[in-house]
C-alpha cells in the first residue's frame, strides 16, 4: 500500500518525466531537447544531436551543455541560510534540485505524408507533436518548464524555422521566474527575494561525428576543440545595421567552436580530412550561441549590452561539483558563485579568443598545428562558455535571456573539391599547386590552402548569427515560404517511376508560383539535381530517365515568386520554398522487372562482386547485389559455401526484382566466398493468357555467387 500510495503521488505532482525528449527534424539542424531543462548528447552509444547538415549521416555536434544557476544569501523552506546556493541541471538531480513540469512541440501545420511504393515513410521517425497552433510564427515552438529548488522556475522555448535561409539555427528563449515554487505540486513554498542571481552554461561540441572518425584521440567529446568569441565591442555597435549588402560582422556577442589539431596525428587534420577516402573535409562544422538579447532587469526588458557577464571559454571537466544539497556543498557553491561571475574555475578559462591567441602570425594560424588540448590542459575538452547576472528577482518577478545556437561550414560539395585536392597533394610530396585560397591569392602549401578554407566557416557562422539577430530583432517576421503539400506518393514502375502529390495549403496564395521535384542516385545523403518544375494545378510527374538497377530518391517543394521577399532585410530576396525535409523519401524507388516466368533465367548480378569495382556496379549503393528476373512470389535463402543460412528474403511485391544490401541476419556485412542462392517459388505462377501453371509453388532453383572483399 506504501509503495502504491508512493507511486499515485509521483504521478499526481510529476508532470513530465525526466527522460522525455522531443525532437525537430524538419530542417537542416536537427537536434533533441531533454525535459529537465539542459541536454548532455551520450545515448549510450554515442553523442547524438545537433545533426548539421542533416542531410548526410554522422553530422551530430552536441557534446553536452552544463547550465547552472546560483544566487547568494538564499534561505531555503527549512530556515537554512545558504551564503550561496547553486543548482547544476543534470538528469540525476531530478527529484532533489529540478523538477521538470512539461516539455511540449507545438507546429504550425502538420507534416505531409510520405509514401514510397505504399509505404508511409515518416510514420516510424516522425517528430512528437503536441499542439497545432496555425497562428504561431515559428515552424515549431518547443516549451519546458523546469522548477528548481530554490524556487526560481525556468522557462524556454525554442523557436524552429524551415525558411531556407534560416534552418541551420534555434532561437532559444529563457525566461526564469521567481515563482517560490521548489518541488513538482502546486503550493508554493518560498516568498522571499531571490538576490544576485547568476545563469550560466559551458556548452562543448564535437564540432561532426564523422570528422571524430579521422581525428581520433578523443574528438568525439571535444578534446580538440578550439573556441573563439566575436562582440567584444559590441556595446559600441548596437544601433549598426546588419542587412544581405552587410551580412557578416564580427561584433556581435557570440562564441563558438571548431575542430584542431590533435598531437597524435602526424598530418594535419584540420577540416578532418578522409584520408582513407577521397580526402573530404568531414569536420567543416562551426558550431556555437550567438546572444540575441538579456534583459537589463525585472522592470527593464530593453536589451543590457554589458552582457554577458562572462564570453569565453572553459575547461571541459573543471568545474565546482555540487551534489549533495547540503552544508557539504557549500564551499563549491560559492565557487559556482565565483565562475559564474566570471573568474574561471582554477582559472582555467578565458575571455580571449582561444584559437588565435597562440599565433603571432597569419602564415602560423592558417598552418594552426597546436593541439588545444595542451592550453587547457583538460582531458574532457573545451567549453563555450556564457554567464549573466546578477540580477535581483522579488517573487513573481522575471527576468528573459534569449540566444541563437547555430551551425555553418563549407558545403559538401565544397568539402570533397578542397579535401580532394589536398590529398592529391598529400599523396604526392612534389604537388606545389599552386593552389587557389578564397581570397583568389594563390600558395604553394596544400595545408594553408585547405586550412584557409575551412576556415571561412566562422564568415558563414557570422553570416547564420546576423540572421538570427534580424529575424529576432523583426519579432521573428520573416518572409515566409508557402507551405509544402499535403502528401507525396512515389510509386516504382516498369519503365518509370511516378510521382504524384497533393496540393499544397498555400496554393491559393497570390504568389504562389509552382512545385519543384529533386532527385539522387544511389542513396539518399549526397547532391540532388532538379528535374520538374511545374505549375500549380499539376500534381503529377512521371520520371522516364531512370535506369534499371539503380535506386532513385526524391523531394518535392513548393515555391513562390518571391514578391514577398524583396526588402533584403533578413535573408537575400528572391523566391521561397518549402523545406525539403518535409517530404524527402528515404526508401528507395527503381524501375521494376516485369516477374520471371522461368526459373532458369534468374540472374545474380553483380557476379562476381568485387569491391574494386563498386563504383562501376550500382552508383551510391556500395554493397548491392541484385536478384533479377525472379518469380513474383518467392523466397530467398542466402547460405555459405558450407550450408550455413546467413539470410532470408521474402520477396512478394510482384516485380522481378530484389535487391539485397550484403548483410545477414544478424546485420554483420558477409566477408569474401562462395555464396548459394536456394530461391523457391511461394505460389503457383499463372500464364495470364493460358491459364497454365508456368511454375508451381515450392519449385526451387539454386544459383552460386562469389564475393571478393
């Protein structure tokens, strides 16, 4: 009876559990938000979240974001008197310190249907919903509400854009109350002013989980990341005008990170260069907060240029535990107290801009082989690093921080040209270029020349934060594009593939301008080329350029005129579309085989596979082996040269066709050998003109393949 009576108050006070998460996944930065107000990426497995550009995998950034809070002279509900009290946001504290009342998703519309050949392809990964709210301005608005035990509540909201100049950042709005509310029931606990509140939160990133991969020694958390901060004479700028004739300035308060050098890498690894590929840059990844506004205090919400308090950096591990909630805890809590006014914890951190302070000259930065990891000598990596305050908070009184978290870098396409031609340099010690730097000057050294490059990421992060500033700073009202239509339907065919859709909502707007259809071989994570451009009142389209044996996947948007996109005031002008990840197929559609009449000519191609010649077999598919002319019915068994079953294919859409990816049962990739292939027929197959049996279910053909890995 206890522990039911127990459980019924959990659920009776407990709005929201600890572990809810909600996602966004409709545009180019992708991430997940955690219920107990902060987020450390570690799934178990790996760091997960902030995937730019989502398009491609292993793009994840997030690494973890510490956020505190402290006050001093705080009297708790038992008459304690704390000098100082601080609370650290991190899931073990809930239920002692936090207490996370609800995390929602609102969107302003839902999100189309997705159908290749029947199959819904959004419905097993499609984004928590809550709430539709058409009225609201951003795409999608995420709100957590997290009390804490010294009665200040905090409040954020996320604020996602799918506009195409804006959607590789979040605005991110933290509004903390003192509501005298210290646990998850109703009663409000504490009615004191809370004083010299400080907020605060060190942020490290990854800066891309694939560039980790050849980066090595501990990337993977941010051991080598750098940090540079801009705005340090911001209060001197904040009446300058930012538009698309200025886009980039380097005054606004912001901080950010990158991938360096790691010492136990005898290349140079900036941009993380493939080097057992093609030499792409994997690690282009700029990623970091930009401050929008603080207000100045609870009865002055204009925006208060001396803050932060503190814009730097931190040490990634180094900080003053505080655990316990009790008289053990005091001395760190006041050392919380400390860094969160701005003196580092055992001074280790700064207000400098970390990855340049080391370099007294252009030709040593551009060349930048110092591991970061021996100036702040902390094996966990490199904070970003925020702080504000103090401000005094009466109860019922609030004050509103509000940042932009953003990602920019090269492009892909840029990424493979600049990494390829290094590597051929790399690869050959007599390559003296010249090469060309983005300033159209030319060198003789392929690291400056790559370095320079990669470099231009921090311009295209200014670029993404002045965005964000203007988009803020015009109440959010940027131009919009119209909404993507209702439903997209791809459908493999015989000799084309269909495509057909449902108009979009926004049709009927003035200028409304068409639909666009873009398409990529092989696999859905590389450049995709348009190939319609239509008008509105056609809803259909059918692709006779495929070829055989080659996967085909799509997107489709709608676009205006661009007559709502003229002033130039918070993106370039010109016409608008829908995003793209509102109906990007990721199953693939191909052409189908008309089903085998004949069990004898069945073929298995490629016969042999070989793995050196993966780029002349299917385009994009690296592992595929295709079972062709097989009947519409049947079953594949995949067995080794010694009889043992690695895989079973149930084949049963009717097509001549199945593709297989290489893998078994037990998702392993099959090594180098002698494969047999036992195919038998699952229902009688018909002449439709004859009506005679052509072959009879249970019928089986066995076929041999070899694999050369």
């Amino acid at each position: 009876m206890l522990q039911i009576s127990l459980l019924l108050l959990s659920v009776a006070f407990s709005q929201v559990a600890e572990t809810e998460t909600r996602y966004v996944k409709i545009s180019s930065l992708q991430s997940h938000f955690s219920a107990y107000g902060s987020e450390r990426a570690w799934n178990n497995s790996y760091y997960e979240g902030l995937r730019w550009p989502a398009d491609y995998p292993y793009q994840d950034n997030s690494v973890i974001k510490r956020t505190w809070i402290t006050t001093e002279n705080f009297v708790n509900e038992t008459n304690y008197n704390w000098g100082h009290y601080s609370l650290y946001f991190v899931l073990d504290y809930v239920g002692s310190s936090l207490f996370p009342m609800s995390l929602t998703q609102s969107t302003k519309f839902i999100i189309p249907t997705v159908y290749v050949d029947g199959q819904d392809i959004h419905a097993v990964n499609a984004d928590k919903i809550d709430e539709i709210n058409p009225n609201q301005i951003a795409d999608r608005i995420i709100t957590n509400v997290v009390n804490t035990s010294m009665g200040l509540t905090m409040t954020r909201k996320i604020y996602v854009f799918t506009q195409q100049y804006h959607d590789n950042y979040f605005i991110k709005e933290f509004t903390f109350t003192n509501t005298g509310n210290t646990d998850w029931d109703d009663e409000i606990e504490l009615t004191a002013p809370l004083n010299g509140v400080r907020i605060g939160w060190g942020t490290r990133y990854s800066c891309g989980r694939e560039g980790t991969f050849n980066i090595g020694d501990g990337q993977s958390w941010g051991k080598h990341s750098w940090v540079s901060v801009r705005g340090e004479d911001y209060a001197e700028h904040v009446d300058d005008i930012i538009d698309e004739s200025n886009p980039i300035v380097d005054w606004l308060r912001c901080g950010f990170s990158w991938s360096g050098q790691s010492s136990n890498n005898t290349f140079n690894n900036i941009g993380a260069p493939d080097l057992r590929g093609n030499g792409r840059l994997t690690s282009p990844h700029h990623v970091g907060s930009v401050v929008l506004h603080v207000d100045k205090n609870s009865n002055d919400m204009t925006d208060d240029p001396e803050q932060p308090t503190f814009l730097g950096w931190h040490a990634g591990d180094t900080y003053p535990k505080v655990s316990n909630l009790d008289a053990s805890d005091e001395l760190n809590m006041s050392k919380v107290y400390d860094m969160l006014s701005g003196s580092p914890h055992l001074g280790l951190g700064g207000i400098d801009r970390l990855d340049e302070s080391s370099y007294e000259s252009d030709d040593s930065y551009l060349i930048h082989n110092t591991d970061p990891a021996s100036i702040h000598n902390d094996g966990g990596g490199t904070n970003v690093m925020m702080t504000y305050g103090p401000f005094d908070l009466a109860h019922g009184e609030s004050i509103t921080i509000v940042e932009a978290e953003g990602i920019n870098g090269l492009s892909r396409i840029m990424c493979e040209t600049i990494g390829g031609r290094w590597k051929q340099a790399y690869d050959n010690p007599n390559d003296n270029g010249p090469f060309i730097l983005p300033d159209g000057s030319e060198t003789s050294d392929e690291s400056i020349y790559k370095n320079a490059w990669v470099f231009t990421g921090k311009d295209s992060l200014l670029e993404t934060f002045g965005r964000a500033k203007r988009n803020y700073d015009m109440d959010m009202q940027i131009p919009q594009p119209p909404l993507p239509p209702t439903l997209f339907d791809v459908k493999s065919g015989g000799d084309r593939i269909y495509l057909s859709w449902e108009a979009s909502p926004s049709e009927g707007e003035s200028d409304f301008a068409g639909y666009k259809i873009y398409r990529a071989l092989g696999k859905p994570d590389t450049i995709y080329e348009e190939i319609y451009d239509g008008p509105n009142g056609v809803y259909a389209f059918e692709d006779m350029s495929p070829v055989r044996g080659f996967s085909y996947y799509y997107y489709l948007v709608a676009y205006n005129d661009g007559s709502n996109n003229t002033s130039g005031l918070t993106n370039p002008t010109g016409p608008l579309m829908s995003n793209r990840f509102y109906t990007k197929t990721t199953r693939p559609a191909y052409l189908k085989r008309k089903a085998g009449s004949y069990l004898n000519e069945i073929r298995i191609v490629p016969n042999p596979y070989h793995i050196s010649a993966t780029r002349l077999q299917y385009i994009g598919e690296r592992n595929k082996i295709m079972f062709l002319n097989i009947p519409a019915q049947c079953e594949i068994k995949i067995f080794t040269e010694r009889g043992d079953l690695i895989q079973t294919i149930k084949h049963s859409d009717g097509s001549g066709d199945e593709a297989w990816d290489s893998l078994s049962s037990t998702r392993q990739l099959i090594s180098s050998g002698i494969y047999l292939a036992h195919i038998r027929v699952t229902e009688d197959i018909i002449d439709e003109s004859s009506s005679n049996i052509l072959i009879s279910e249970n019928d089986y053909i066995v076929k041999k393949f070899i694999v050369i890995r």
